[in-house]
C-alpha cells in the first residue's frame, strides 16, 4: 500500500532539514503533530540527529534557542495546533530581537476542520507578527505526484531565511496534516514519484550560508571607547588592544582579554567627574547594549560620536545620533593616544580595588559577593548563562577579567522567560561544564524546563538561584526609593515563600542550600548532571551596597 500523504509529507520534510544542516530538533508532544513526530523519532534512531523531547512548548522554544545560541546553527522546533503554538511566541521574539536562528515547525487542521470549529483551532498564520524572518503555511499534501520537490524547496526556502540571508532569526512554517496522521499498517514505502531527495546527501537548493559581504565602519579618533555587548567580545578585546583603546563590556570581565580590557568599566561610566574629564570622541560600540543606564549615558551624549556593529539592519541609538553602521570594524585612520588609554587603566586599578576591598568587607551572602565567587570559581572552558535583572548587572559590576569563560544572556528582549530551558539547551551542546546564574523569580518563571524525561540528555549544569524572596531588582531602581516604601512589597517586592528544595525534589533535580561561603564554593565544584544551588539573599540590603560601593568607586577614582 502506498505511504498515506501525511506521512510521506513529514519523511521529506524532516529529510529535508537533515541536508540543510539541522542536527537538533525540539519536540513537544501531541496529536496533530504525529506524523512529523514519528518521522523525527525514526531519524534520531538512525543517528541522522539529536531529537530533545519536552512537554511545555514554552520551555521547549527556549531550549531550541539556547541550543541554537551556542552552536550558531538553525535548530526546529514543533508542536501541535493551538495554544500549543502560542506557547513559542516568547521565544520567538527572543530569537528575533538576539539574531538566533529557529526554524518553528506548527502543525495545524487542515482547512475544512478549521471552517468547521474543530479542537484546537486558532488562526496560526502569521502567528508570531513581524517578528519572523519568513512565514508559509505549506499545501495539505495529496495523493498525487509534483509535491516532493515542493516540500523540499519550501524547507530550503525556510532555512535560508533563518540562516542565510543577510539577519539570522525565526521562521515560521504551518503545515496543515490530514488524517490518517500515522503510518498505515501495511505502509511499503511507495509514493506517487520518487521521494529522495538530491544525489549524495545535497540539499534541494544549494544556498550560501551568508548573504554579502560584510559592511565595516571605520573608527578615526584618538580618544576611543569600545564597548562590547553579547557578541564579538573578544574580537572586539583584541582590536581594542591592537589599536590601544580602551574596552568595556556588559558582561563584566567575562570573554575579555588583552591589556587595553577594562574590567570595571561598568563603574566607570557611572562617575560623572571620571566621565567628564575621559569622554571619549567615538564609541565603538559592539552589539545592543541593555543593562546599564550610564552606557546608554554615553551613546546619549551629543558629544559623543557612536559607531555601531550589529550583523543586521536593525540598531539601537538612544538619542538617534548614530554615525556609522556595519557588520564588523575595520582599521582605525589615526593612532590612539597612549595618555588616554593610560588614564583609563589607572582608573581601572583604583576603582576595581575599592571594589574588591568593600566586597571583602562584606558580610555572606549579597548578589555582588555571590557573583564574584562564582566568576573566580568556574573552571577553565565552562559556560556561564546569566539570566536577567539583578544576576547580569551583579556579574558585570563584580566579576575580573576571565576571557577562559563563555558567557550567554537573553538580552534580545532581555526577558525572564525560559531562562532555566535557555541553560540547560546551552550546556546541552557546550563541551564541558556549564553554571547558570538566575533570581528566584527569573528560576520560578520556567521551573518547568527543570521537567527531563528519563530518556532525555541532561547537560552537566549547575544553577545558581540567588534567592532574595521576591523582585530585587526593584530595589535597586526608582521604585525602591524610599519615598515609595507604601506599596513597594505589594506590587514590587512580591515576595513568594516558595520552598525551591521541595520544587526540585518534585522534578527529582538535586538541590542544595548554600549557607556558607565554604558550602558555596564547595557546591560549585564540577559534578555530572543537572543540578540547582540555592543562596538566601536579605535584598533590604542591595541599595545601600550598592551607594556604599559607588561612594567607594567615586572616592578611589577621583584620588587617582
């Protein structure tokens, strides 16, 4: 009996990606989706990809992104119709807005169901908005010959959008199935034409990986600032000691090298009489930056001229001031001035010492103190994920140089979502050990990507949960003020109670409960499997660190 049109669809499909280079697949379970199911799962048996099973599609996008993230390559993703779909859209934007490449795979009714208010029916097309590369919903497949190549091609056109054009990000396909959505008992295989794909593994449509040539902007100042976001950190730390500027990054010290790496630019920037007297002509800036209001400062001041590398179209410019774009960052046309780099570096000593010293002076635990462990801590070669809020901005503030350790932040819409599914994606293909660093609320949020089936991969990670019982961050912006003490609990603070050991224990997660520094450093050490260390954080008492340690930055700086 010849295969029946769905599953002939879902064997040239998943083929299909397979030459396009996809080697991870994301599958959610459900009904409609079965026939792409069964042809995923009979491919991963024959070793031809990594198939990662997860029954929240919202847990299960972002563990396609964190994938797709650390290996640079396009990951699918897949569910049924419905709720199910909508379920991607966090990640989606995620991916859009950080460049990541997915291809989100939706199976839907076909038309006649939908007309006639079948379950699990909602207008899949267009599901996610502007914030895809490429959408198509694909023909329901028929008992007819010509469609091989259709679906091949369609595939091709998808990856191509995700990957090779000019921007890396999300694309959407829907592909209505009809049933019968399994194999047919006495299946023999045989279709209406061929169903091989091209000769010798070839994709359908030979296409480049990357559209044209980069653009390059072209620094010509004297007195210059690099500051370097997500991307290109230590590109970015090796022409900025080549051309002797100065270099700050948003994540601290971590990715960083060379001579002109400053370590504690995140504090610098924040000293008005610093800036005052070292405002740079031009930033070359690398990348969005999202976390500290003194670099948005800086790319603010008119004063300034900012020349921006973004790998797509689109770019931020906080006062709308920006001079140049481009994809990467050529040779500069005049010699830096060595006093200027000098005067940077001499800052740079001053204001990391004041900060190590108050930190040393610090009572156990704080989120600046717990930062600065784990950055010291981590072994050579390990991946540091750091969710959002008060993690990232602890690990830039307190974190030295480490350039022997990769970095990732959700910084594209710079969300708590799916942060936990993000970690365990990331080490899932990091070789070696892998940390997360995470708030309570942010490990909350997607304690479901903690759910791993038994015959699922579980990376060897260790998350690190500063628990400071509610929305710490807040403490730290206007709303904390004291003026605004009325209902800051309430709306703000929103303390939760939550018993985050009996949370693990329910998804059967080793945890533990750090109450020393020595218990801290001792649980950090390298262990196989996925794992959760829990701080208690007192976060009454964030804002005074953090003026006490600004106070501390300003007092050492202006000495120098």
């Amino acid at each position: 009996m010849p295969v029946n049109p769905s599953t002939a669809q879902a064997r040239v499909i998943v083929d299909e990606l397979v030459r396009n280079t996809v080697s991870h697949v994301v599958l959610c379970p459900g009904s409609r989706n079965a026939p792409l199911s069964i042809a995923l799962y009979d491919a991963a048996a024959a070793g031809r990809l990594q198939l990662h099973v997860r029954i929240d599609e919202r847990g299960a996008a972002f563990l396609a992104l964190g994938i797709a993230a650390r290996t640079g390559r396009p990951v699918a993703v897949l569910c049924t119709s419905g709720t199910a779909a909508a379920n991607f859209h966090p990640a989606v934007l995620e991916a859009d807005r950080a460049g990541v490449p997915l291809i989100v795979l939706t199976a839907d009714r076909p038309p006649e169901m939908r007309a006639a208010g079948a379950s699990q029916v909602i207008d899949q097309h267009h599901l996610y908005g502007n914030a895809i590369r490429y959408f198509d919903e694909l023909a329901v497949a028929e008992r007819r010959a010509g469609q091989n190549s259709y679906w091949r091609g369609q595939i091709c056109r998808a990856w191509n959008a995700a990957y090779g054009e000019w921007r890396c990000g999300p694309v959407h396909l829907n592909i209505p199935f009809r049933e019968p959505l399994v194999p047919d008992i006495n299946d023999d295989g045989e279709w209406y034409e061929s169903l091989e794909g091209r000769p010798d593994g070839a994709r359908w449509t030979e296409l480049p990986d990357f559209g044209a040539l980069p653009s390059f902007v072209v620094p010509s100042a004297r007195h210059g600032l690099v500051i370097a976001c997500d991307t290109g950190v230590q590109a970015a730390s090796e022409w900025a000691e080549l051309h002797g500027w100065p270099v700050v990054s948003e994540t601290g010290g971590i990715g960083m090298a060379g001579a002109t790496a400053i370590s504690s630019g995140a504090w610098l920037l924040g000293v008005e009489e610093f800036i005052s007297r070292h405002k740079p002509e031009q930033v070359l800036c690398i990348g969005r930056p999202t976390v500290f209001r003194q670099v948005q400062r800086v790319l603010s001041d008119p004063d300034v001229e900012v020349l921006l590398v973004r790998p797509d179209s689109d770019w931020p410019a906080p006062a709308h001031n920006v001079r140049q774009v481009g994809q990467w960052f050529d040779e500069p046309t005049k010699p830096a001035d060595p006093e200027w780099l000098a005067g940077w570096q001499r800052a740079d000593k001053a204001a990391s010492s004041a900060v190590a010293e108050a930190l040393a002076a610090e009572p156990w635990p704080s989120g600046l103190r717990l930062a600065t462990e784990l950055v010291d801590a981590v072994p050579e070669g390990s991946l540091l994920v750091v969710g959002s809020s008060n993690p990232t901005r602890d690990v830039a503030l307190a974190g030295r140089l480490r350039p022997d350790v990769l970095v990732h932040r959700n910084r594209g819409v710079a969300g708590i979502d799916g942060m936990v599914s993000t970690a365990i994606g990331a080490a899932t293909v990091h070789r070696g050990h892998s940390y997360a660093l995470l708030g309570d609320l942010t490990f909350l949020h997607d304690a479901s990507g903690l759910l791993t089936g038994p015959a699922e991969q579980r990376p060897d990670l260790t998350i690190v949960v500063l628990n400071d019982d509610g929305g710490g961050i807040f403490s730290l912006l206007e709303q904390g003020a004291p003026e605004h003490n009325a209902g800051f609990e309430r709306v703000f603070g929103t303390p939760h109670g939550a018993d985050l050991g009996a949370l693990c224990a329910g998804y059967r997660v080793p945890h533990v409960v750090a109450e020393t520094l020595t218990e801290f450093r001792a649980a950090l050490k390298p262990a196989p499997g996925l794992r959760v260390v829990e701080v208690r954080v007192d976060r009454t008492r964030h804002r005074e660190l953090h003026a006490r340690l600004r106070t501390a930055v300003s007092s050492a700086v202006r000495a120098v």
